[in-house]
C-alpha cells in the first residue's frame, strides 16, 4: 500500500510523481475491495512485531518517541510497492523492512530503509512499543488522507497509513513517509521539512475518512465496529 491513491497502510501509491517499475503489474484493487479487508480482517495486527526475534536489541527501540520519530522522518525513504515488489500492494513487517530492505535488489537506494507508508508505520509502532510504550497507546491508523503536494500547492485525496500515539491525554498523528521519498521520475531523493514531533497535538491531521486503527493487540474498524479495542480508541 503505499502512499496515495490506493496505498499506504495498505497500498496502492501515487506519490509526487514516482516514475514506472520496469515489470508490468495488476491494477491496484478498487476501494472497496481495500475496505472490505479491513472490515472483515484484523490481519494488520500481524504486522506490528514488537515480539519478533530478529528486532531483539534493535538500537532504535532505546530512543525516546520524539527522537524516534525524527529518526525515521528524516532516515526512512518512501518507495512505492511497484518499484520494490513488482506489485501495487506489499506489506512488508518490521523486521523485514528494517533490516532486509537496505540489500534489496530492486532498492534505489542500496543500503537505505526503504518502503511505503504501512510499511514505515508498522515499524515505527513496533518500535515504539518495544521502547515501552503500552500497546493500548499506540496505533496504526489507515483511510483516506488529503495529501498537499507542497511543489504545486494541489491537493487530493489518497489511501494512506499513519501512527498515532497516546500523548498528554489526547491522540498525536506521527507520520514518517510524508517528508522523505523517492522520486522515480527523477531518480532523486526528496525531502521536506519535517513536522515537529508535537506539530499534530494542535494542528489537525488530515483525515477524510477513517478506515481502521490497529495495533499487536488491538483492532478496531471505524466502518463497521469490527474488532476490540479500548473505548478510547472510539472517541
């Protein structure tokens, strides 16, 4: 899923211009087949691996949240499924993100983390809950987002994924696949600015529709109910 129009958490991804892979791929499935998955499966959960042998001891679990974030913001880089996968929809898990991405073949940018948004969110949750942060305060959240290219000043609206975390008692957006990503079209990195870590605890973050929130031990789907999940995870 990568970013926009049919990405991120899961999938598709437009981007802000990522040029074609050089295998053909399917279509990416229709909206309604994206919503379908989350409202009859909590499969997502699978993905966020705070548990997984492979992290134990990973370095990035010891920073703080704040530092955490900027750290990924600034380090991770946003490539599309087709460019890695030679498909429109791959959910890579943390640890194969993590330490497997950098050696990939099909990398733009050998030894670079790699991937799309689920990707980025799965592993900035799970590391966020390896660092201690309990599993009800933190979430993967994944729907419709408007998405600003800041080149052109348009916007539209994309499928995306994000994390949110439990923060002086109210829900603050963290999302590290917007300020870095790869533009195939150019084959150059681009970076933006990054948001401050508190930047959505008073700005509001772009949601147009909500489609689910998850994380390793909850699931709850805003489009059906679906899943158990704190109650404040519902507000």
């Amino acid at each position: 899923m990568a970013l926009l129009v049919l990405s991120a958490v899961v999938v598709y991804s437009y981007a802000w211009g990522g040029g074609e892979p050089a295998v053909t791929v399917p279509p990416p499935p229709s909206f309604d087949v994206q919503k379908e998955r989350y409202m009859n499966s909590d499969e997502g959960t699978a993905y966020i691996t705070p548990a997984h042998p492979a992290l134990a001891g990973h370095p990035l679990a010891s920073l703080s949240p704040e530092e955490l974030y900027l750290h990924a913001a600034r380090s991770w880089v946003w490539v599309t499924d087709k460019t890695l996968y030679g498909t429109p929809d791959y959910w890579a898990a943390p640890q194969e993100f993590l330490l497997s991405s950098p050696s990939l073949a099909t990398n733009p940018l050998p030894g670079s983390v790699v991937g799309d948004c689920e990707d980025q969110a799965f592993a900035l949750a799970t590391l966020l809950r390896m660092g201690g942060m309990p599993a009800s305060d933190v979430r993967v959240g994944i729907g419709q987002v408007k998405i600003t290219n800041p080149a052109t000043g348009l916007s539209y609206v994309g499928l995306h994924a994000w994390v949110e975390i439990w923060w002086d008692s109210a829900w603050m957006a963290l999302d590290p696949s917007m300020p870095t990503y790869w533009e195939a079209s150019s084959e150059n990195v681009v970076c933006r600015d990054v948001p401050d870590f508190t930047h959505y605890a008073v700005a509001r973050y772009p949601i147009m529709e909500l489609w689910a929130y998850m994380s390793d031990e909850y699931y709850w789907c805003a489009l059906n109910g679906y899943g158990t999940a704190p109650a404040f995870w519902k507000e």
